[in-house]
C-alpha cells in the first residue's frame, strides 16, 4: 500500500481525533515521557508510538516520522487539529538538513 501525505494527515487526525481507538487506549498512547534527542526539536516527549515537539508559536504536536534508505517522512498534528506532512525524497544525511525538515514542519503547523 501506498500512502500519500495527505494520507497521513487524515490518519492522525483521526487517530488523534479519538475515531480509531478506544478512549483508553489513546490515553495510553498519549502519557509521555521525556524524550531528549528524538527529534532536533527540545522539550520533545515519547509515547505509545507517538511523540510530541514544541511549536514556535506556542503549544506543540503530535508526530511519528519516520526514514529508510532514499526517504524520509516527518509529520504533525495539533490539538486543534491542524495537520502538515512532508515527505522528501532523498534522505538527508547531515543534521542540518533535518533541522531543516522540523523548521518547515513548525512553519506549516504554525503559519
């Protein structure tokens, strides 16, 4: 199966929305703990299979990314629901490009 980024975004919303899991079962996925280094973003925290980052415009968001060799994928989702993916292409090898990734990720979760 094939997945799109628009595709990831309906999922999460939905995931996050309470459509695709008993309400105790999100709540377990949603009880964090820290997570220092699991993204280039501080203050990220990890769940069930969920993490979350600080937003530069306040709050933060629901992510799951994730990379193999030639892709990588990073994603977001609001509380209120606002949802941005990127996927590239070309896996970045430096971590300048992946800050770069979360920057442009902030950017559409915040602007």
């Amino acid at each position: 199966t094939i997945g799109t980024p628009a595709d990831l975004n309906r999922f999460f919303g939905a995931l996050l929305g309470g459509k695709l899991l008993r309400a105790e079962q999100l709540a377990a996925m949603r009880s964090t703990v820290d997570a220092p280094g699991y993204a280039t973003v501080d203050g990220s925290r990890y769940g069930l299979g969920i993490a979350t980052f600080n937003l530069s415009c306040g709050g933060f968001a629901w992510t799951h990314g994730g990379n193999a060799p030639g892709y990588t994928t990073v994603t977001g989702t609001t509380e209120d629901g606002r949802s941005a993916t990127i996927a590239v292409t070309a896996l970045p090898t430096v971590i300048e490009a992946v800050q770069d990734l979360d920057k442009a990720l902030d950017t559409a979760l915040c602007g």
